[in-house]
C-alpha cells in the first residue's frame, strides 16, 4: 500500500473509532469520511462495506493495544510496562464500550471481531508478566488470563467516567501482583 493510501486508512479507522463509540452504528459513513478529509470512494475502497469498516477499526485498536507491548518494555522497567499498558487497556475497554452497538451489528450480519481478541489480549499480558517475573518485580505464578479477568472487571467497574477510580484499583492490582515478601 502506497504510503498516501496508509496515511488515509489509518485516519479513516481513528474517525471512525471516534464516530461509532459516539454515535454507535448510526453514525454515517459520509461523516467518516468527512472527518477523515477523503472522499466516499476512499473510504469503500479500503472499506467495501459499514461491517467492515466496525470491524476494522475495533482490530486497530486491538492491534494498538497489544504492539505497544515491545515498545513499552524496551521503555520501562518491567513492572511499570505493565502498570502503563493496564492504564491503556482501559482505554481501549472504554472505546469498545462506546463501540457496542456497532460491534453488535456486525456480530449480526456475521462477522466475528472478537476471533483472536483473548489470545492476542493473553499474549500481549503474558509477555508483560514474563518481563516482570525475569527482573523479579511480578510475581511467577500469575496466569495472564487472571489478569485480564482483573483489568476488565476495573473497567466495568468504574466506567469511562471514573478513570481516578480505575486508577486507585489498578494500582491494588499491581500491589497483588509483586513477589511476596518474608
């Protein structure tokens, strides 16, 4: 893909992420488009159809979610990575939220966004766990799944609106997952 063609995918799945966590599967493609600065026709060429363009955009910040994990390890210290990345899983919880209603439609008309969340989800904590239990700041026997369990239940939890809060907890939740001590 040319670069030009790069550049206006990716604004068209960032408008369209804002566009469908505000106004879920009504929002228009037009509009999309619109704010992505490209015409229609872009937006269906790389998009043939509204169901894909849902899909694509919940895979983009899936894909967001999980690659930042190199980036934040060669960043940080081991256990701080992971603080950070639970701090953009919230995030990521939140924009799924916000995108429900269009992730439903898809999930009507067939398609299956969530095919490879949990396992790309479980390895990208796995590799966050595995990093901490090598430098000895997470504790060895923590199964990523358990993890994830945690950090998504933060997110219901306290909402969009209540980032302090998930903040607090998150931090609980990194207290319970350093080496016991004594």
């Amino acid at each position: 893909m040319r670069a030009d063609a790069q550049r206006n995918r990716a604004r068209l799945l960032e408008c369209a992420v804002r566009a469908f966590s505000e106004q879920g599967p009504d929002a228009t493609l037009d509009a999309v488009a619109r704010e992505a600065g490209v015409g229609i026709g872009t937006l269906y060429r790389h998009f043939p159809t509204r169901e894909a363009l849902i899909e694509a955009a919940y895979r983009n910040e899936l894909a967001r979610l999980c690659d930042a994990v190199p980036g934040l390890l060669a960043e940080l210290p081991p256990d701080r990575a992971l603080r950070v990345w639970m701090d953009r899983f919230i995030d990521y919880a939140a924009t799924k939220h916000g995108m429900a209603d269009a992730l439903r439609a898809v999930i009507a008309s067939g398609g299956d966004p969530f095919a490879t969340s949990r396992a790309r989800l479980g390895e990208a904590v796995g590799a966050l766990l595995g990093a901490g239990a090598a430098a000895g700041t997470v504790r060895d026997d923590v199964d990523p799944v358990d993890v994830l369990t945690a950090v998504s239940g933060v997110g219901l939890a306290t909402g969009p609106e209540g980032r302090a809060t998930a903040g607090r907890l998150l931090d609980l939740l990194m207290d319970g997952l350093r080496p016991r001590t004594g």
